[in-house]
C-alpha cells in the first residue's frame, strides 16, 4: 500500500461484511472516508448488496456529488466484489477497472498473465499487451477465472461483475484489494477520477442487457447463421467479432436469460449494430 494523498471517498458498505473489514484495513491511513450502510445486517435493510444495478448504488452516487468526494466505491454483502463511481457519481465500468489497475500492476511483472472474462472491453487485452502483458480471456464466472489465473500464474485478473483476482491474495477474489489498487493509483494522479479513465472508455458498448427466449440453444444457433461472415467462437455462448464491433450472447449461470453484450469502435457503427442486434434477439427484460 502506498502513502495516500488526500483523498475523500464514498463507501457503501450495503450492511455487509466489508463494514467489518474495511475499517479496520483503512484505520490510520488518513483517508477521509464517509460510510454508508455500515452497520451489519444480514436483512440488508437499505437495498440489495448487489453493486453491478444501478438502482443499489443510487445513494452512493448522490453522496458522492453532494459531499465534492473524489470517488464513491459499493461492495455486496461479503466484500469480494467492488463497483466504482467517479467524482461526478458516473459509474465506472468493472472491466475499466481490470484495465486501470493493470497500469499500476504489469510493469511490476512484464509477460505476467492477466485474466479478463469474454464481456470485457477490448481496450482490457489491449492495455494488457500495450503494457507487455499477455492477456487470457476466459468464460463467465469465478470458478472459471480464478483457476485460469492460477493454472496461467498471473498475476491478476478481472471481470465485468466486479470480481477482481489477484495472485497475492491465493488467486482469489477481494473487492477490498480492488479499492486499495485504485487508491493507489488516484494518489500517484492529480487529476480526477473521470480523467484519469477517460482514455479507456474510448468503446461505447452497452453493458449487459437480458433477453427472455425460450429457445436459448436456438437462438444462438440462428445467430451463428444471421452472422455467418464474422469471426465466431463459443468460449461461451456466441462471440461475433467484425473489424468495427464486436457483441457475445450467452446463457446465464444463474437466471433463465439469454445476455448480450455488444462494442463498437464508433458511436454511430455502435447505435446501427445494438438497434439490430437487439431486434433479433427480442424485447429486453430486466
């Protein structure tokens, strides 16, 4: 951990375990820290402890603005997962996130894996290599990231639902050693939060949206033959790449959906292939 600047920051602990834990890491550091939800309580009285909607880190956002904090950071309820606001209360993606914390930890290590789930922006692997990294994609879900990372001996590795892994901590996830990662990066830049990410939030992509299709397996066989000229792979699900954009549709480990995540190089391209993409595949659901 490196000496921090002064630094104001928003936590919402979302009555979980991180108000335990936190504190304690965070005790004597002189960071200025103003909590929210802090008080244990496994009912989760407050809202969901689960940081990747936008509804539960609402609140987050609004303090984050209110009080002129340099960031706002939402853990769920046992701490292994982190999601990050800037200054403004703006979210910042998970997978900018990976990016970010792999130009403080690369160097360290040149030729080091670092571990990204297929949902991930393609300014992730591209970061990695820019930094001589060697990027490893792999499919959906812890299980799958933490033992890649530990087969590969990376260093760390990320996804987009805010799971971040890091070799130091036994391949395994912390969302604590996520925000303490970033932290240490804010303090090395004067410039805001927002700044300091603008550059590597240069694809517009739409995160993820859920569709209901009762023909899952169908449907990715009807868009394996709807984009029968594109680059295609089944890591997991459907991952459809053109020179210019690039979308994954998969099943769901844990809900009756089909996901889809879809990226462009440019705003229009991206507005034309979301619009497309999203009629073929039906009405989103939440």
């Amino acid at each position: 951990m490196r000496p921090w600047r002064s630094c104001r920051i928003v936590i919402d602990f979302a009555n979980g375990m991180g108000a335990y834990l936190l504190p304690r890491i965070l005790s004597g550091t002189g960071l200025s820290c103003d909590c929210l939800f802090d008080e244990l309580d496994g009912t989760f009285p407050n809202h969901e402890a689960n940081p990747l909607k936008d509804e539960n880190i609402a609140d987050l956002s609004r303090r984050v603005v209110a009080t002129g904090a340099d960031l706002g950071a939402a853990f769920d309820g046992d701490a292994d997962r982190c999601a990050f606001v800037d200054e403004r209360g703006a979210r910042v993606p998970s997978d900018i996130i990976t990016a970010l914390i792999a130009r403080s930890l690369v160097p360290t290590e040149p030729g080091t894996a670092v571990v990204y789930d297929i949902r991930s922006s393609r300014v992730v692997p591209e970061e990695i290599t820019r930094l001589g990294g060697r990027p490893v994609r792999e499919r959906v879900g812890h299980s799958f990231m933490k033992a890649l990372l530990r087969r590969e001996g990376g260093l760390f590795g990320g996804e987009l639902s805010g799971h971040f892994y890091f070799r130091r901590n036994y391949y395994s996830d912390s969302g604590i050693i996520a925000l303490v990662e970033v932290l240490n990066i804010l303090s090395g830049d004067a410039r805001p939060f927002s700044e300091v990410v603008r550059e590597l939030r240069k694809y517009p992509s739409t995160g993820e949206i859920n569709f209901q299709v009762e023909d899952k397996d169908g449907m990715i066989r009807a868009i394996a033959a709807r984009y029968a000229d594109a680059e295609i792979d089944y890591l997991d699900g459907i991952t459809v790449t053109y020179p210019g954009y690039w979308f994954n549709v998969r099943k769901s480990n844990t809900e009756p959906l089909l996901r889809l995540n879809l990226e462009a190089t440019d705003p229009s391209l991206y507005e034309q292939k979301k619009q497309e993409v999203i009629r073929f595949l039906g009405k989103p659901v939440r």
